[in-house]
C-alpha cells in the first residue's frame, strides 16, 4: 500500500504542482497475490479534481518473469490527497481535462465518492 500511495502522489503533485497530502483511501480491493521474485508495477491516473482535492485511481499489476510474463492486475484503490500551499494550507488545484467517455465516466464516479464522503464528514 505504501507503494500505491506514492505512485497516487506522484500524479496528484504533478497536478498540483505543489506538496499534497494523503487523505483518504477508498476501494482497496485485492485480485491477485503477489508473490516474492514477481515484478510489480504501479499505475496512477487522476479520475476526479475537487476544489483543493484530487482522487486518483492506482491499480497494480503483477508479472511472473519467469513464466508466461503475461501482466495480471492484483490490486486497485482510490486515494484522495490535498494540495497543500507554502503554508501547509490547502490550496486550488486546476481543472482536470477530459478527453474520452471513459474518463468523463470515471470522473462522474470520482464525483459521487466525493459527495458520499462529504455527507459523511459533515
């Protein structure tokens, strides 16, 4: 999981272009075990932007490099973080562009998980 949260911060802080914090996690569902010798790669992708908030899908694949060396996904979640000024105080972050279907739906998904937590937090 560690692993996850830095790759997830790497692309909220390349948004951001600014320091971000870890939140939240959500939806940490595992798929596949990963085994000691196995090559592990993570994948982050922005699927929500908030005010000051972004949500970040980070799946990890597993690849037997002695095998078939065929990729299987072995986790996913999603992890919020905040951008965070000089202060250490939350800051706006930029709009995310959209350019396919596809991220449009997974920003409207972003967008519901958002709202739930809001409800929650209040």
């Amino acid at each position: 999981m560690k692993l996850m949260d830095a790759c997830g911060g790497v692309a909220a802080t390349r948004h951001a272009r600014s320091n971000v914090v870890t939140v939240r996690v959500d939806e940490l569902v595992f798929y596949q075990p990963i085994q000691v010798g196995q090559l592990v790669i993570c994948q982050a992708e922005l699927v929500f932007v908030g005010r000051t908030s972004m949500e970040v899908r980070v799946t990890v694949f597993v690849e037997d490099l002695m095998c078939d060396h065929s990729r299987k996904t072995a986790l996913t979640a999603y992890f919020t973080y905040v951008a965070l000024d000089e202060n250490s105080k939350p800051t706006p972050v930029q709009e995310l562009q959209l350019k396919t279907p596809d991220e449009e739906e997974a920003f409207e998904l972003g967008r519901q998980r958002y709202k739930e937590h809001k409800k929650k937090t209040v």
